[in-house]
C-alpha cells in the first residue's frame, strides 16, 4: 500500500511538472506584458526598467526555474495587474466560484441522476428515449449558448431574473443552470448505463426472486450500488466547475476563479495566469489521487497490481 | 391430497425482432410437485430448463411471455396472478437458489440484512424476534457463529459460506416449495456434496418440496424422488429415479445416462452427436430425430404423443408408442435397437 501511494504521487508530481512547463511557455506566446502596464507611448527605458522590476528582462529558464521554486514554497507571486499576491486574489474569488459550482452541482443532480434513474429502470420507453435526447442535447448545446439564450428570454424579454452580476439568489439561477447543464447530461447517462448494469445483475435477480416491494429493489438495492461511480464522477466535476467555469463566469460576469483566469490573459499578466492553473492543478491532482488512494483501500485487486 | 404444483400444457416464448422471431423455449410442458418431494429437471443447456423456472416464480426477461398452459400451486394458478400478487408468493411461498454463489449477494448490505428481509416482508418479524430468526437460519446452514458472521458483508464470506447464505435466504420466507437452479454448479465438488447433505437434511427438516434443475445425473440420483428430462422444450421422459435410471425408454435419456461417468468401468463414454437444435427452427416431428442414433422413418414426419409407459413414467417416442412399434420399424431399426438394448 505505501509502495502504491509513493508511486502515485510520484505521478501526480509529474503532471503538475508537465502543466507548469506547459502554461509557462503557452502564456509567453501571448505576447510582451510590459507593453500592457505603461502607459502608451512610454520611453523605452521606462519599459526596460519595468520588464527588470518583474524578473522578465532574465531568461526563459531562468525565469521557470524561480517560478517553480516559488511553487514548491508555497508563493505564487504577485499579479501585474492587481500588485497583489496571486494566492491572495486566488483564495478571494475562491467562494465565489464555490457557490456558483456547489448550486451547479446540485441542478446536475437534480436533473441527471432522477432522469438517469427513470431511463434504466424503464429502458426503451418514451422515458428512456426523453432521457436520451436530453444527455444529447446536454453534451452538444454548448453552455455559453444556453447562458445567452437564457439571458436574452428570462432577463431582457421576460425581465425575471438580472442579467449578471452577484447578490442574491436570483444571481445564482442563470449561472448554475447554464454550467449544471453539461454535467447535468454527463451524470445522466453515467446513472443510467450504471443502474442498468446494476439491474443485470444476480443480486439484483434474488432480490426480485425474495418478493421485496419493487421500491426497495430498485431504490435501496440498485440504486445503492449504482451510485459509487456516480458520485466519483460528480467529485471530478465539481473541482472542474470550480476552476475552468471561465466562460460562464464571463457572460454572467460572475465574479469566480474563472474570471480572474480571462482577466489573466486579457491583461497579459504571467504570474496570475500561471498562478491560477497551478492552483486548479494542484487540485485536481490531489483529488484524483486521494480517490485512486480510497479506491485502491476498497478494492484489493487494485492495491496489489505493481 | 391435491399436488402443490402442478403445471400443465406450459408454453413460453420468446418473441424477438418485432415478432419475427419466436423461440419456443417451452412448449407443452407438464409435471406435478407433491409436498416434500423432489423433482430433477436434466437437460442441455438451452433446453428451457431455466424458463420453466423464470415461467414458475413470474420472473420471465421481458422478451418472454407465457402464452399458454396454467401454473396451478396451491389451487391457484400463477400465471394468471398479477406481479403485485406475485410478489406476495415469491419469498413468501416459493423460494429460488440461483447458480452463481459469488454473485447472489448484494455486496452493499450486511448478511443479517439479506436474510432477514424475506421475513421483515412476508412474515412481518421485527425487532428481536427477527434477529433470533437469522440466527436460527444461519445456524440451520451451519455457519459457524452466526451472531458474528450476520454483521459481515459477503466479500468476508467464502463461495460454498455464500451458497449457504442463500440457502438461508430461501428458507427466510418458510417456502412451500423451493427452486433450485444449477445450485451447485460454481462450487467446489467437496463443497457440493456438502451442500446437498445440508438441503437434503433441510427438506426433511421442513417438508418444503423442491425443483432440483441441473445437468448432473449425479446430483439427480442423490437428490431426487422424480426425473423429468427436458429436450427442445419439451419433457421428453419423466417418472421415477429409479424407472429411468434402470431402463430409460427415450433414446436421449438413454444417451445421458450413457453420456455419465461410472467409476471403475472400462467402457467408453458415449456422447450424443450434433447439437441441440434452434428453437425458433425446431425441425419437423421428433426434434430429437436428427441426432437419434434409432431414429425411425415416422419420427422425421410425425411428432411423438405422450405415451404412458407405467403409472407416472411417461415417454414421447415412437419407439415407446404402443402399436406403432413392430410394423413401421424396418430392418436396421431392429438390428440397432437390439444393440442399444
């Protein structure tokens, strides 16, 4: 077992090498930041004198090898924009897109594991069939498009609910509903192909055979067992919906680690962007690894594969 | 004394590919069950066996359907009953024992939870009284300290402990009759032979009656009081073990009986030619004939009747058919029966 964890961390410190090698260099291509903080027209002394203030008149490698350093300790840097730490801005948005991905996650349950479940249990129906066509529209109508439509139909024509912004609940709505949308599909077809393996089974078969109310079997024992990769599933999402939320954080200009990522990148400022997926890495890493680490305590067959 | 189950005239079928397709997986099917006794239903796979076992308790998949014949248990006939009313009967007063041990048990919830359900269902037990009623269980197919082992879950439990589980969850409801589906065909053959003894002695225990399905004569003659043989569908012979254990009149019975290992005999082991056939292209009268080594000229045409050979021993072949025998049989007919004999 501590064979299993050391190896899988090892991994995990890989990913993250390759990810921070990958967005340093990808942020670069952006093009110079210097031009962006002076003022227009400044001298070009003035822009040397800034590009040495922030470390960017040295080398690439250079560069990436303090960045990195700066990660191990725990120091993100300071964004160009902001003059602030970026775990700072990070950790301030951080409840913001807790909330939006947190009410996200809850309509994606809402609608995909019921509809999921009816479609299993009521296989090849018009259900079953509605269910279909709601996982594929899900997946293919792109989240952005949804949150437009709704903007355009719920605040501009119909004027029930504000078009962005934070606040109330209402705020919340539009949002939620557009970023839920896709995993709200995901969960759905997930539920669905796990209760109808479920139900193909033996257990499943002496169950039925024991005379118990058809609630209990489809609820208690089906649905019980159905749920584990279900809810794998919607923990992976709800890290995804925390930090890549960017587009809908952007038309409903919700204030979200996703927004600070697009600021980031509009303004050219290295540290905040780096800072931001380092974040959103590290996070996901840690979950994937702490899940392959409870699956591999549940599961003997994984924990003793070399 | 009415029989606890009799069965008559049952078809089910299997209707595929927008009623393009019909398997007659069971096709005129009769037996009777009395209290306590055993019946063995042998066959090849894809005889119907498990059909006829689905068809009983009214768990058929949903491309099946029972179009004809009447499940009478206990004067009532089954396969009229509603699935609500069906619910009442399973657990309660017919009990099933599928084949996979490692895979009958819900791997989420705790034995005690698994036994007791059938009782906190049909029989309303609750509280203490239903904890006792495990134990008792549990003790019946002797596991060893119950009180610790209920509180497990099935993956601490071994194959032949699991099997015996549900055992105990069969008899949990107090079943008139139970079915037994190839019971013993993933176990260990020390552990199968343990496990009969124990459903052997539990049956003397309760007088349940049970439907003993396998294709191991072995087991059949350890096992049971009767034999029904099932081919295409169709029982081909039935009556007692020892009637067509000494002098099967069925060519087919005849071949799985010759089709058995015995232990210190130097003869060859016979094994029936060709495959069973497709039930959705039975081929004409005797689905048997293509592969019969005494085939007659009628059997190709002509479907045999049931033809009683003595109080409940029955047969379809025209080679047990009064009357038919001597004048249609030719030549070769005579020499091969002879032989056979």
């Amino acid at each position: 077992m501590a064979r299993f964890i050391i190896r899988r961390t090892l991994y995990a410190l890989v990913t993250l090498l390759i990810l921070s090698l990958t967005i340093f260099m990808v942020i670069r291509l952006t093009g110079d930041p210097v031009t962006l903080l002076a003022e227009p027209g400044a001298h070009a002394e003035d822009l040397d004198r800034i590009r040495a203030e922030w470390g960017l008149d040295r080398s690439w490698p250079v560069q990436y090898l303090t960045f990195a350093k700066n990660v191990f300790t725990g120091d993100l840097g300071k964004s160009f924009n902001y003059d602030m730490p970026v775990s700072t801005l990070y950790f301030q948005r951080l409840p913001n897109s807790l909330e939006l991905a947190l009410a996200a996650t809850l309509i994606s349950f809402l609608i995909g594991i019921p509809a999921g479940l009816i479609s299993a249990v009521k296989v090849n129906s018009v259900w079953d069939n509605t269910g279909k066509v709601i996982a594929l529209f899900g997946l293919a109508v792109p989240g952005f498009w949804l949150g437009l439509v709704m903007i355009l139909v719920f605040s501009v024509w119909l004027g029930w609910l504000p078009t962005s912004g934070q606040g109330s609940w209402q705020h919340l709505i539009m949002p939620a509903v557009a970023l839920g949308w896709y995993f709200a599909a995901s969960l759905l077809r997930l539920t669905r192909s796990s209760m109808l393996e479920v139900l193909r089974s033996e257990y499943i078969k002496l169950a039925r055979l024991k005379g118990l109310p058809g609630y209990v079997v489809i609820a208690v024992h089906a649905f019980k067992n159905a749920l584990i990769p279900v809810l794998t599933l919607a923990g992976v999402n709800l890290v995804v919906m925390i930090n890549a939320a960017v587009i809908i954080e952007v038309i409903f200009a919700w204030p979200g680690i996703g927004r600070l990522l697009y600021e980031g990148i509009f303004q050219r400022d290295f540290p905040l962007v780096q800072g931001v997926v380092m974040e959103a890495g590290i996070m996901i890493v840690v979950i994937n690894l702490t899940i392959d680490i409870l699956y591999a305590y549940i599961d003997p067959r994984i924990r003793l594969t070399r | 004394m009415a029989p606890l189950l009799e069965v008559r005239d049952l078809q089910t079928h299997y209707v595929t590919f927008g009623g393009t397709r019909v398997v007659k997986a069971v096709e005129g099917l009769s037996f009777t069950l009395r209290e306590g006794e055993t019946l063995g239903i042998v066959g090849e796979s894809g005889s119907g066996k498990t059909t006829v076992c689905q068809s009983i308790v009214g768990l058929l998949p949903a491309a099946a359907c029972i179009v004809g014949g009447s499940i009478a248990f206990e004067g009532r006939d089954l396969a009229q009953l509603s699935q609500r009313e069906m619910r009442h009967i399973r657990g309660a007063q017919i009990a099933m024992i599928l084949q996979d041990p490692m895979a009958s048990l819900n791997p989420l919830f705790s034995i005690y939870r698994q036994v007791a359900e059938p009782a906190y269902y049909h029989l309303a037990v609750r509280g203490r009284s239903l904890r006792e009623r495990v134990r008792e269980l549990l003790n019946a197919v002797r596991i060893p300290s119950p009180t610790m082992r209920m509180r497990e879950y099935p993956h601490q439990m071994s194959g032949g402990m699991r099997q015996r589980i549900v055992g105990a969850i069969a008899l949990a409801g107090g079943p008139k009759l139970i079915i037994a589906d190839e019971p013993t065909t993933n176990l260990d053959v020390t552990i199968q032979a343990q496990y009969l003894d124990l459903l052997k002695e539990l049956q003397e225990q309760t007088g349940v009656a049970i439907v003993f399905v396998t294709h191991n004569l072995g087991i059949v003659a350890r096992m049971c009081d009767k034999l029904a043989v099932m081919y295409a569908g169709k029982i081909v012979e039935a009556g007692s073990v020892r009637e067509l254990f000494d002098t099967a009149r069925h060519p087919y019975t005849q071949a799985l009986l010759g089709s058995m290992p015995k232990l210190g005999s130097k003869e060859k082991l016979l094994a029936i030619p060709g495959q069973p056939p497709d039930l959705a292209t039975l081929p004409p009268g005797c689905a048997f004939h293509p592969r019969c080594p005494e085939a007659l000229p009628c059997c190709a045409t002509e479907e045999p009747g049931e033809t009683q050979i003595a109080g409940t021993w029955t047969a379809r072949c025209w080679r047990a058919a009064p009357g038919a025998a001597a004048t249609d049989l030719p030549k070769e007919a005579h020499v091969a029966a002879a032989v056979g004999n």
